[in-house]
C-alpha cells in the first residue's frame, strides 16, 4: 500500500470517477491511475468501486467504509509534513485563504496587509467563490481558511467559528421617495419598489427573503448579484432600490448614494471562518485568524478544535 494508490482513490471519488480528470490532477496516466486503484483493492482484498466495463461508477460499500479512512491517513500526511516544516521553516511556506467576495474586498484587506508585513516570506494566496465553494475548497484540501457568512456551519467536516456580526443598509439615489417619509423605512414601504439585491445563497439573502415571507410580502426583485459594488452601479442608475451589507458602504465610492438603516428589518448575519477538522495549521494561520478576529487566539482556536458539536463553539467564541 502507498500514497499514489491512496490518492488515486480519494481523487477518483471527487472527479466523478473520471480518470482522465484524475490523471491530469495526479499528473500521471490514465492507465496508470487505474492499476493504482486496482492494486490497492488485490492487496485489500475487496472492490472499493463499482464499473462498467472499464468505467468507474461509483464505490462500493467496502469503498464507502474505505473512503473516510483514505481520507484520513492522506489528511494526516498532510499534517505530518506541515508539522515538520513548522520546525525548520516556522516563517516561509503558502497559507490558502477562501472568502466570498464581500470578505475578500471589505473585511480582509487591512488582515491582508498586516499578515504581509509580518510574514514576507509566507505566500498568500486569496482565493474567491460561493459560500459553498469556500466550503468545498476547505473540505478537498484547497484551503487553510475559509471566511463567509452562508454555508460554512452546514458541514460536519468542519469547524466554524464566529467572527463578527453585521446588518444590511439600504442604498438608493438622491431624491429617492423613501427618502421622503421621515421615520424608518417599513418592509411595506421596500416592497413597492424594484429591488437590487444579493444572489441567493450570498451575504445574507436568506434572511431577506426570510423578512419578506413573515410580513406576507412579495418583493419585486428585479436584479441580483454577487458583487456589493455591482448593486450600487445599478442603483445608481436609477433600476431600483440596493439592499446590501453595511460592511459595504464606502464614503467615497458611494458618495452619490443615500444609506438607510436597515437592521430592524432583517435578522443579524454572522461571518464564520472556516477550518477542516482534522487539519494542522501552520504557526502563522493561527496569527493570520487572530489578526482578523483578536479574539479567536491560538488557545481558542485549538480548543474550539476539539468541541464535537457546532453549537459549543458559537457559545463559547461568540463575539
């Protein structure tokens, strides 16, 4: 038994069982990925995949008890190498990062900036997606951190802790007639206007979506999108009212926009950073995570580590 035969089968299942995707990440041949597979299974003596013809299609239930432990003894060599390079080079190696959008523009920059100038010889990679894609690209290995509001709690696999809470703002050009009222805007009032918004499944949607439903209301979204700064182009152009994060208001990008308080029509959102169970950081992930949430020090963090169930850590670690 090997790593290679090890490899080849945790990257068969997450290709979808095509070699040839599995060839090209393994950097080897597709004949080679398949006698890898096929001499670990001789010398286990069991089938971990079912096939058609010479297809893989999907693992069998010795494969499915298998995959964890594949898993596992590949996510500890990981882990062993880390842990020895901790040792001989305690301030060179990659640290990965995975963030929306909304976190890789307006909460990690300044995080950015003061782990570069701490650890110049430690390249950082920044990586965007979905929640979801943050999720997965922790899960595979891709990612040290991941950092997102949606998705990340969703996953036994990994540990998510809290890092700060935020509301939503309303964005709209001069002029505005909800601007003209006086009071707080009220979701009645937001209904009667098109509404530019978030994609679903992005910085908070759901509790907009949730907001409406309670009130019976059928908002009249007409534009969504992924990007804060992309909501506030077409507000201003006049296409409907911007709901987006208060984290991404900018005095001086928005300066042809009005903001309004929205934080008593939808529910607080928490941004959770994102780690796999099971993996070792480096010494300067730890100083990376502190930097962006002082309170999520080294101790916390390895004793959230530990905690079996998502809701502990929320308790303990909330801020």
């Amino acid at each position: 038994m090997n790593f290679q035969q090890l490899r080849s089968v945790r990257e068969a299942v997450r290709r979808g069982f095509n070699l040839t995707e599995v060839a090209a990440t393994l950097y080897t041949s597709q004949p080679g990925v398949s006698r890898q597979i096929r001499e670990l299974e001789e010398e286990l003596g069991v089938e971990i995949f079912v096939r058609a013809g010479k297809r893989l299609t999907g693992l069998t239930p010795p494969g499915e008890t298998m995959l964890p432990i594949v898993e596992r003894l590949l996510l500890e060599a990981e882990n062993l190498r880390r842990a020895g390079d901790e040792f001989t080079a305690a301030e060179r190696g990659g640290l990965v990062v995975a963030a929306t959008h909304s976190q890789a523009r307006y909460a990690l920059p300044q995080v950015v900036r003061d782990f570069r100038q701490h650890y110049p010889q430690v390249s950082l990679h920044l990586r965007q997606g979905s929640p979801r894609q943050v999720a997965e690209m922790l899960l595979s290995g891709e990612a040290d951190i991941g950092v997102a509001t949606e998705a990340l709690a969703g996953y036994e696999r990994l540990v998510t802790l809290p890092c700060y809470r935020w509301s939503h703002s309303i964005v709209v050009p001069p002029g505005h007639a909800l601007l003209q009222g006086g009071g707080p805007v009220t979701l009645q009032a937001l209904a009667r206007h098109p509404i530019i918004t978030y994609d679903t499944g992005y910085t908070g949607r759901a509790h907009i979506d949730e907001a409406f439903a309670r009130a019976g209301l059928a908002p009249d979204i007409v534009l969504t999108a992924m990007d804060a700064d992309v909501i506030k182009t077409y507000v201003e152009l006049g296409m409907g009212v911007g709901i987006v994060a208060s984290i991404a208001l900018d005095a001086e990008r928005d300066r042809h926009l009005h903001t309004l308080d929205a934080r008593h029509l939808f529910a607080v959102n928490l941004t959770r950073l994102g780690l796999r169970r099971g993996g070792w950081l480096r010494g300067y992930a730890y100083r990376f995570i502190e930097t962006f949430v002082p309170t999520l020090t080294r101790e916390a963090v390895q004793q959230a580590l530990q905690m079996p169930h998502p809701a502990a850590q929320d308790e303990q670690l909330a801020v």
